[in-house]
C-alpha cells in the first residue's frame, strides 16, 4: 500500500493549481457577473460551471433534485471496493443574483470559488484518496435549493460541506439566524361599506389587527429572534368591505427551535384575531425553511489557518450580532459545515446593494476568491488526509445538536 503524502506536500501542490487557474477562474467570474441570473433561473451559470467540470474528468450529473439549475460533479471510486470507503468532501456553490441588483451578495465568488478549489483539489485527489463531490445549489436568495438538495439525499455519507461568502466583515464562522416566510391569509365577507355595512366581515380590518398584534409580541422576543411583514393583498376598492386580505411575513430566530416558537406565537394570534373578528384564517408557509447554521470549529479553524497563508485573518464574530440566514444552515444541521465570511469591503459597507455589486468584480473580490479557493481546496484535502479531523468534527457537530446549539 503507498504511503499517503504529506498534508504540506499537498497543500502545496493545491496552491499551485489554484494559481495556475487563477485567469481563467476569474474570466468566469466577471462572466457570471456580467450575466447575473436569479432564483432557479442560473441556466447559463450552471452551465458554464458544469462544463469546467466535465472538462476536467468529473461525472457530471445536472437537474438534480428535480431542480434544472441544480449540479453535483463527482469524483473518485465510481464502483464498490473492497476496502472500507474513504472519507467524503462537498464542496459548494451558489450562482443566483439579486433581483434588480445583480451580484450584490458576490455569489459570483462563491462559484468561482468553489469550482477552483474542486478542480484544484481533484488534481491532487488520486494521491489522497476519498471522494469528492462538487455541489450546484441554486436559489440561495430566494427559495432555498439546499433545502431540497438535503431532503433528496445528495450530502448523505459527506463527511464535510465547504463553502466561503464574501462580505465586509473577516469572520471565521457565519452567525446565520434560522428564517421562514409564512403567508397568511384572511378571508371576510364583502359588503359595501354604506349600503349594507351590517353584512361585511373585513378581512383586512383582521390583518391590521395581527400587525398590531405582532408589534406587541416583538417587544418580548429573544434576541436574533424577529418578525417583519408586508400586505401583499388589501382590497380593491374602497367602496368595498375587503373580503380577502394577505400578508407575508419574515420571521427570524437565533435558533430553529427558536424559529418554531415563533411561527407558533404568529399562527396564535392569527387565530385569536379570526376568532374576535369573526373571519378565519389560513397560516402556509411559503417554501423551505431555513435551519439555523452550525459551524465546525475544526473545519473552520483549519481555513482560517489556510487563508492566512494568504495574508487574510479572520476572527471570531461580533458577539450577540447576527447578519441573516441562509439555507447552509440546513446543511450544517446534517454534516460538519462551514460558511467563513470574507471581507471585499469594509465594515462600514453592506451587501445586497449597488457598491457591493460592483465590489464583486473588483481587484480585492479577485484575491478574496482565489484565497479562498486555495484555502477550501487545502481544508477539504485535510479530511480526506487525517482520519482525526473528521472524527472531531462529527463528535462536535453530535455535540451541538444535542445541546440544541
């Protein structure tokens, strides 16, 4: 049997593939953000990256899921062996654009990202032994494809999910909030408000009541907990006692057991409001839910250590700060995960605007995304090397979801 290399050795070479990609990984880049495509819309970015994939030697498989935009290249043994499976690495990319907005959370970087450090890596991979899957996950914004990728299987027996995200903070873990968006619909009798005022039932009249309602509740909610909502139907006239009113509401919570609480506190008073009005109610959710993330701080600590080779850092986040959800939570819930943030602007900025959109093509979002390659590429290369790390990082993730952490 040949001896394994040494993880220096390796993560040697893995810098010099990134490095010998890094044009053409950054042409591709400026190409997804030059034509950003949105929520199960990416057909030219998942194909643009499924084709680097199979140029390369991988098995590609596309509309995964049931999802057309959705991707997994595989590589390593295809057939049954004897011995007893090696480990298993995922690596991941986002490619869906904001509406009206472009790439203004850098999921161009994800991509590029995530694809260099499979390629970089699969060159290396016949030495290290274990198999590597290269996951396309469409909708992040809005929809949630990992939701649906989870539920079909594709990170059963992964032995770690690896993603970066760019940002304006350097931070070696992610604090993800688990999120829902619930649709909540009344529905009233119509009635015209001077001929027959008696007969109407005002379902919007009920829907400004659980606004009210809610705002009495938010003042007693946890910390990382919140709820946000809009009226997306309220009648069409005036001279007509509405008889059907909606809203979608965000919720929010620190944790997903946190999260459930709340949308049981927001199906409560949309039900007593029903109740005193003499309407009745339909509480849906629309779409998957996000669960909240949970990070691997073995994982995490070895790309922190990676990335500064590069000359990034990165720290703990800002206590008691949470910066949005994301469906890697329902990942990280499953398998050791990561979602490091890594800054292309500075703290002052944000993201789902037009200065991060234009960040995302710039000369520090180029660096930020080959760092980050080489630093994915060389911490999942460490899992399929040292049998310890990922025992520690089942041990830890077991641990977490015991603690319901």
């Amino acid at each position: 049997m040949s001896r394994s290399p040494e993880p220096q050795q390796v993560h040697t070479r893995i810098a010099r593939q990134v490095a010998g990609r890094a044009e053409r990984l950054w042409d591709l880049s400026l190409a997804l953000h030059g034509e950003p495509e949105t929520a199960y819309e990416e057909h030219r970015a998942a194909e643009r990256l499924t084709g680097e994939l199979e140029r390369e030697g991988f098995r590609v498989e596309r509309g995964v899921a049931g999802l057309p935009t959705a991707f997994v290249g595989r590589a390593g043994p295809e057939t049954p062996s004897p011995e007893p499976p090696g480990r298993h690495v995922a690596l991941l990319m986002e490619y869906d654009a904001l509406p009206l907005l472009g790439h203004a959370c850098g999921h161009n970087l994800i991509a590029t990202a995530g694809l260099g450090a499979a390629l970089a890596l699969h060159s290396v991979l016949g030495e290290v032994g274990g198999s590597l899957t290269a996951v396309g996950t469409p909708a992040e914004e809005r929809g949630g494809g990992k939701v649906t990728l989870v539920e079909a299987g594709v990170f059963d027996g992964v032995d770690a999910a690896l993603m970066f995200h760019p940002g304006v903070h350097d931070w070696a873990w992610a604090p993800l909030t688990a999120s829902a968006q619930i649709r909540v619909g009344f529905h009233g009798r119509a009635a015209h408000p001077t001929g027959n005022p008696t007969e109407g039932i005002d379902a919007l009249g009920a829907l400004v009541q659980l606004f009210n309602a809610l705002g009495v509740l938010s003042r007693r909610l946890p910390q990382g907990s919140h709820v946000q909502g809009i009226v997306s139907e309220g009648g069409r006239a005036t001279n007509i006692v509405p008889a059907y009113a909606e809203s979608l509401f965000g919720l929010r919570g620190a944790t997903t057991a946190a999260l459930e609480d709340l949308v049981d506190e927001l199906g409560s008073c949309a039900r007593g409001v029903a109740l005193a009005t003499r309407t009745t109610v339909e509480v849906t959710d629309v779409g998957g839910r996000y669960e909240h993330f949970r990070d691997s701080e073995v994982l995490s600590g070895l790309f922190t250590g990676h990335l500064a080779r590069t000359g990034i850092r990165l720290s703990e986040p800002a206590p008691g700060v949470y910066v949005g959800s994301s469906d890697i939570g329902n990942v990280s819930t499953r398998v050791p995960a990561i979602h490091p943030f890594v800054a292309i602007l500075d703290a002052e900025a944000t993201t789902h605007t037009p200065q991060f959109a234009e960040a995302s093509a710039g000369p520090r979002a180029r660096q930020v995304m080959l760092a980050a390659a080489e630093a994915l590429a060389c911490t999942a290369a460490d899992v399929l090397l040292r049998q310890e790390v990922a025992e520690i990082a089942w041990a830890g993730l077991r641990k977490k979801a015991a603690a319901g952490l």
